[in-house]
C-alpha cells in the first residue's frame, strides 16, 4: 500500500456521484468506498476504490487537462476491451463515462489485479532469489511475445499500416526539433542517422508502448506476470519498435554508475535478464529474424530522451517546478550521447 496516499486536494471528486453511478454498473455494491490516489504516473490521475467486497481502479484525465488526443479515456477503454478476450493479463472495464456531471471529464472504473509491482528497488521485506528474478524476467518476455502475436485486426481503427517505423522517426525527430533547449545536443546527426537506417516494419501487430516491469503486476509466490496496466501507449505497430522503446529503460548490472542512476525497474537483480538476453529470448520466441538489433536499439535511446527533453524545457520555462525534474537536462545529454556511441 506504500504507493497509495490520500486524495489530494485539487483531484478531489464528488464520491457520492460516483458510487450512484457505479451502481448502475454493479447493482450489488454496498456502502461508499474509502478512495484513495496512486501517487505513481505523471499523465492521467489514478485511484484505488476500496468497497467491503472488492477493489475498483478510476482512471481519469489530470484536472484542467483538455487534450482529449493526450489523455484519451475511450481509446484506453477500446484497447483494453478489444483485448481482454485473446490476453487475460489486461483489467476487465467495469464501465465508462462520458457525461461530466460527475467529474467534469471522461473517466472509466476497471477491476484491481492483485499482486506486485517493482519499482526501482524491492520492496522492504521483500528478497528474490536468482531463479525468482530469472523466472520474472522470463514471463515478462513470454507474455510481451503473447501479446504481440494477437492479430492486429482487433485493434484494425488503430492500424495505419505500412510505414510505422518511418512515421515513429519522423515524428519522435520533430517533437525533439520542438522541445530544444540550448544545454542539451540539437541531435541532428542522430536523427539522420535514424532516418538513413530505418528497416521496413517487421510485422503489423498489437504493441504496448511502455512494457516495463513498473508497469507488470506479479504474483511473487509463482514468480509470474499475472496483469499488465498502463495502456494508454498502445496501438498497432512494429514489435521490434515496442521493443526497442521499452529496453532503453532496462539497466543491466554491469552498465556505467551514470546510466545505472537512471534505473526505474529493478532490472539489475542477481538473476535478471540482460538486454540481449532479452532480445535474444523474444525472437527465438516470436521467430521475427533480426541479424541487427542496433537501429532499435539507437531509437530506443532516442524516444526517451525526447519524452525527458519535453519534461526538462517545461522545466526550464518554469512550468514545472517539480524537483524531480531538476537533473532531466543531464539525463537528455547522456542519453543522446550513448546513442551516438551506439550509433558510430
């Protein structure tokens, strides 16, 4: 429970409303739930609804926020309905809503899978053995391989078919050009070089966008995955791309203390998957042949610096005065940096 706090203030909401409404989802609810907020995620605001009976989750856009494209409620329903018959691991939608007399946004409630998430270190009383984290970091791969061999059709209103890894170059160059600050590298022999080495797509399949084990609920006792949340990434798209985005994230034991300090995920745990034994493991799985792994790998590196530069220029325009966000202008550098050593 360490990563649910109160409601704060200003992401209050009228529960009254909520439960009436919910009632109508789930007739057999009893007494008002006792709410509480996920402090994790910085996109859209998250909370725990505790009844006598059961846990519910409440996603919703961040107060204020308009942008329907960048906190899309009914996409992130559409994903995860279309999905849940063919991947078991995705929360069943109780419902959503689109009249704001509730909560003045789109919003949806879905089921809680119980179990564990890791975030950048164990939890306390919490101790994992090399065959434990070898076992997790195994169904991780098994299950990203699971999901990318649905067929896409089930998501067809998503698919804009071939060119996906041109269009995600493109687009992840132009957002860099827009964000740029004068204490991090313009990027542009990165950004052609990724333009002069982009591979065809692979395959068209369901990707996640952001599979990493923070976001990967495990049954610790059977070291397994048993759900997987935070879909609003999602779409069709080329697997080798949803592969690369996420292992820039992913620290193996042995990298620099800089690029260590960037860690997220207990990735470096006795036991743990490196990055090519993950890629070497996915495409024995998948049978997708890839000689070359480097182009992904380089772009990885590149879509997580743009996604920390849009956070570190709204920093500096003082948008922002989150102190988390005060060393994202370094972490832009090294990033850029050790893609171009990938790169040369």
């Amino acid at each position: 429970m360490s990563e649910l706090s109160e409601v704060r203030g200003e992401d209050s909401f009228d529960v009254n409303a909520l439960h009436s409404w919910l009632l109508e989802q789930l007739p057999d609810l009893s007494g008002l739930p006792q709410v509480m907020q996920f402090r994790s995620g910085a996109s859209n605001l998250t909370y725990l609804l505790q009844y006598p009976d059961r846990d519910l989750v409440l996603r919703r856009p961040p107060f204020g926020i308009k942008a329907a494209s960048a906190h899309d409620m009914r996409r992130e329903v559409l994903i995860q309905s279309s999905l849940k018959p063919y991947f078991p691991y995705v929360p069943k939608i109780i419902g959503f809503n689109d009249d704001p007399s509730i909560m003045n946004s789109d919003f949806y409630v879905m089921e809680r899978i119980s179990g564990t998430i890791l975030r950048r270190d164990l939890p306390m009383g919490i101790d994992l053995t090399r065959e434990q984290t070898s076992a997790i970091g195994n169904s991780m791969i098994d299950g990203w391989v699971e999901l990318h061999s649905i067929d896409a059709a089930i998501l067809e209103s998503l698919n804009k078919g071939d060119g996906y890894v041109s269009r995600q170059v493109d687009g992840w160059s132009k957002r860099y050009r827009a964000a740029l600050t004068d204490d991090v590298p313009n990027g542009e022999d990165l950004m052609k070089w990724l333009a002069e080495h982009q591979p065809l797509d692979v395959k068209h399949c369901v990707i996640h966008g952001d599979w990493r084990l923070d976001n990967i609920v495990l049954d610790l006792n059977a070291s397994k995955m048993v759900g997987v949340l935070d879909w609003e990434l999602a779409t069709v798209g080329d697997p080798l791309m949803d592969l690369g985005s996420s292992l820039a994230y992913w620290i193996d034991a042995d990298d620099p203390l800089d690029f260590a300090n960037l860690r997220r995920q207990p990735s470096n745990l006795p036991g743990m998957p490196t990055r090519d034994e993950i890629v070497a493991r996915y495409l024995d799985l998948s049978g997708i042949e890839c000689e070359d792994f480097t182009f992904y790998e380089i772009f990885g590196l590149f879509r997580l610096s743009v996604i920390i530069q849009q956070i570190w220029i709204r920093f500096r325009l003082g948008q922002t005065t989150n102190p988390a966000f005060a060393e994202f202008g370094s972490a832009v550098n090294l990033l850029i940096n050790r893609a171009r050593g990938l790169m040369r």
